[in-house]
C-alpha cells in the first residue's frame, strides 16, 4: 500500500499537535519527540509529519510512502519518467527513521520525496560532521541535494 506524505514545518509544535490531533480525529502519533511528531493513519491513508527545527513554517516537503522494495523502485520510475533530476539516497537517517528514498523537484518548485522506511532511528538525522555542522545537517537532512534543487532551475 502506498500512502501520501506530506511534511509541515511549525513554529509552535505543541499548539500545532492540538490542532493535528482534532482533524486527525484525536487519533495518537506513531512518533513524538521533543522538535517531530507523525501521524500514520489508514483513513485518510497518509503519513503526516510536523516538526520544529528552523525552517520555514509551511509545507517542507510532500511524497509517497511505500512498503516494498517494488513499490519504491516504482515510484522511483515514475520520478524519472517526469524528466526531473533525482537523488536517490540508500540508508538514510532522517526524521527518526532510517529509510531509502529518492527526491526530486516538480516544475513549480515543490519538493517530493518517495521512501521505504526500514527501522526507527534514536536520532532525527545522521552525519559524522561535528556539532554546529550536524545542526545544519540535520535541519536539512529531509530535504534533495543542492544539486537537484540547482539542475531543476529551482534555486
């Protein structure tokens, strides 16, 4: 089953977890943590994530989740069959998962991201940099390579 992902950044996250809850019929988050919190519901069927790490309040980023290794390779065909740069990023530690998935930009500069969780992680993102680099790191860790944004004409 494929299920749509969509990522807000908040200012306040425990005002915007109030929020949340009540549309998503004050159903419990899968995940909660001090700066993330997620909602993994059935009907509608989305993966909803909301978190508090310095960017941008708004929609971060939009994509589809998926279970199997058939599904993302795919999802991953249909990112190349729109003629999109895409990064495809194997292990990676992001939002207190560690998953594989691939980015892209659509034309109008909305971000999309297809994964497949493997395993929940202790950290929200993952980099060997020291610790004002890692801040940055993982602020950014949700995001495509500078390098997508850039080729997409998005930068």
């Amino acid at each position: 089953m494929k299920r749509m992902h969509i990522h807000v950044a908040v200012d306040d996250l425990n005002e915007s977890m109030q929020f949340y809850g009540a549309m998503f019929g004050n159903a419990k988050p899968a995940v909660l943590k001090d700066d993330y919190c997620k909602w993994e519901l059935t009907d509608p069927a989305i993966n909803f994530a909301i978190s508090k790490r310095g960017a941008k309040p708004g929609v971060d980023h939009i994509g589809i989740q998926v279970e199997t290794d058939a599904e993302l390779e795919e999802m991953n065909a249909r990112f190349a069959a729109a003629q999109l740069p895409v990064e495809t990023q194997i292990g990676a530690t992001c939002c207190y998962a560690k998953s594989d998935k691939a980015w892209t930009v659509d034309p109008q500069g909305v971000v999309w991201e297809t994964f497949r969780t493997l395993d929940t992680a202790s950290m929200y993102g993952s980099s060997r940099l020291r610790s004002q680099e890692q801040t940055q790191a993982s602020k950014a860790c949700c995001t495509p390579a500078e390098s997508v944004v850039t080729i997409a004409g998005m930068k």
